[in-house]
C-alpha cells in the first residue's frame, strides 16, 4: 500500500501519519508537496492536521484551492480511499468533498485531550476493521472542531450512516458531557456518501503505539490496508 | 473602485464569540446590548470599468472564498465614488 501524506503550508502532523505508514504498518508513505499536480500512484490519500495557510480566514478555506487539490478530488470522485484528519477534515469540508462546516469549539478554547471515541460504521475503507460500536481512545487537538450542519443535512447524514465516530464516554454512552466541543449530535467524523471519504477531527495517528499511551488509532490503518489489500485483489 | 463585503454567521448558527462579547459587555454594565454577532470585514479595491462590474467581481469572490455558505451570509456595498476623490463621505 502506497498512501500519498499531503502537505500545505502549515500542515504539521504529516511526519506522525509518515511514521505510522512506514515504520508501524511497514508500508509505503510519500509526502506531496500542495503545488503537485500528481498523487505518485498512491492507493490512498492522507490530508493531515495543522494550521493549513495559517488558518487564515477560515480553516482549509485557501488550502481546499490548492493544485493538488483537483487530483485529490478527482481520486476521491473515483472512488478511492481518502480521510482528512482534523485540518485535513476541515479541509475536505471546504473543498465539498464531506458535508458541513466547522465553528469555533463551544468552549472558545483549543482543546488538547484525550476523548473516547465510537465507531458507528464498518463499511468504510477506515473503519472495516472495527467492531461495529467499537469505543476507542485517541486525542483531539482543535479550537475549530464544532461539527455544524444545518438540520436537514445531519437527518441525512444519520439516515444514510454517514456518522463514522462519535464522541462518547468510555463506557461507549453518547451525551453531551462526553461532547468536547459542542458539534452537532457528538458528531467527530463522517464519510462521504460513497463511503470512500473519511473526516474526522481525532488524531488517530498520533495514538498508534502504546508507548505513546494508546494504540487505538491503528486500527485505522490497518482497516485502509485492509481495503487496499482486497480491491487489489479483485482488479488482479 | 472599492467594494466592502461583510461576512456574518447565518442567524441559525451559534456565535460562541458573539456570545462571549456580550458577556462581556454585559460585565461592563451594558444591560441594554441585547446581542453580538460577530463577523468579518473585507475591503476590496477592484479595478473594474463600472459599479455593476464590482459588484459582479465582489459577487463572485464572496461567493469562492470570503464566505462559507454553509455557515455564512454575506452583504456588499460598492463605494461609487469619483475614483482617486478622498473622504470617506458617509455622515
């Protein structure tokens, strides 16, 4: 498996995804350049987190125009596996690949913390090798993570399981004191209607050893290898 | 010509800021600020032979960048002007 790791000006969470690719699962990583116009052949792209440009005037608002960006969408548009993480989500959000938006979190703070985390759908290329309800712990660092849709998109996105991760207790009960930053139905990520597009707001690659307190983020990994490993099976 | 675009959250949408600011205010003793939107403010100088044209320009800008239509709204005014005359003219 090959993953193509993108990186904006600002991006900083790039070398974590990096490392996890190649040192933890024994993959492939490539780390490309925002003004490439090509994916290197990669089976799965990886939108990381950081400061995009700054975040000026609104998070991934500049970087969703950037010349790779019309590659990324053309992967994702195809079909492939693509997940945005944390700005990389936001980014995907600006770029009309997920639904929705981000405000500030309810609190007004940068919020740097463990969270548990359920997995509410195993039909995507991220999550098949998660139990269904599965709870895992991973941290969030944001100030803009507040999932906002208007309300007809989020029945939507509930009817279609398009929620992926939900914020949640450790015991795996949704409510709003497990809701870190207010977003709308303890939403921390959703998946394209093609299932192929993941966001999310959670850092899973920076809990993929337990050496770094938790390795729930792996499966993550290990599902999108997993779903590299058997459509390339199929197409032989 | 200059064309000023003032972005704000769609009425639906939670401010947390706003609402912080009019804690604030309140604090301060002013009852009477009922609510605070907050939002943003942009200046475009555009080069363009007519008012129509800036408004079209700023039009198509606001839409592509200076504002999220999932959580924004948007207003535009054009300043119509001689060009180059100083002064703002507002009274």
């Amino acid at each position: 498996m090959k993953v193509a790791v993108i990186v904006f000006p600002g991006s900083n969470c790039e070398h974590d995804a990096e490392f996890v690719v190649r040192e933890v699962l024994g993959q492939e990583a490539e780390l490309v350049w925002h003004k490439d116009t090509s994916l290197h052949g990669a089976d799965v792209v990886l939108l990381p987190g950081g400061f995009a440009h700054g975040d000026y005037l609104r998070t991934g608002a500049i970087a969703r125009f950037s010349p790779v960006m019309r590659e990324v969408e053309r992967f994702a548009r195809a079909g492939a596996p693509v997940i945005g993480i944390c700005n990389g989500f936001q980014v995907l959000l600006e770029a009309g690949l997920l639904p929705g938006a981000m405000l500030r979190n309810r609190s007004l703070k940068y919020q740097c913390e463990q969270v548990h985390v359920k997995v509410e759908a195993t039909d995507t290329p991220f999550t098949l090798a998660c139990s269904p309800g599965q709870v895992i712990r991973i941290p969030i660092a944001h100030g803009e993570g507040n999932y906002y849709a208007e309300p007809d998109v989020v029945d939507d996105l509930e009817r279609k399981r398009q929620v992926v991760f939900r914020y949640c207790a450790a015991d795996g009960s949704v409510s709003d004191a497990s809701n870190p930053n207010g977003s709308v139905h303890n939403i921390a990520g959703i998946c394209s209607e093609g299932r192929n597009v993941v966001g999310l707001m959670p850092h899973p690659e920076r809990a993929c050893e337990l050496a770094l307190g938790s390795a729930d983020g792996l499966v993550l990994f290990e599902s999108v290898l997993r779903a590299v490993a058997e459509s390339s099976r199929v197409a032989r | 010509m200059r064309a000023r675009v003032y972005v704000t959250l769609k009425p639906s949408v939670f401010d947390p800021q706003g609402t912080t600011v009019a804690d604030a205010l309140h604090t301060l003793g002013y009852a009477s600020v009922k609510d605070v939107r907050q939002g943003k403010f942009f200046e475009l100088d555009i080069d363009a032979a007519s008012v129509g044209d800036v408004r079209r320009i700023a039009q198509e800008v606001a839409d592509k960048l200076l504002s999220n239509p999932v959580i924004e709204s948007y207003r535009i005014d054009v300043e119509s002007g001689v060009q180059g005359q100083a002064g703002e003219g507002s009274r």
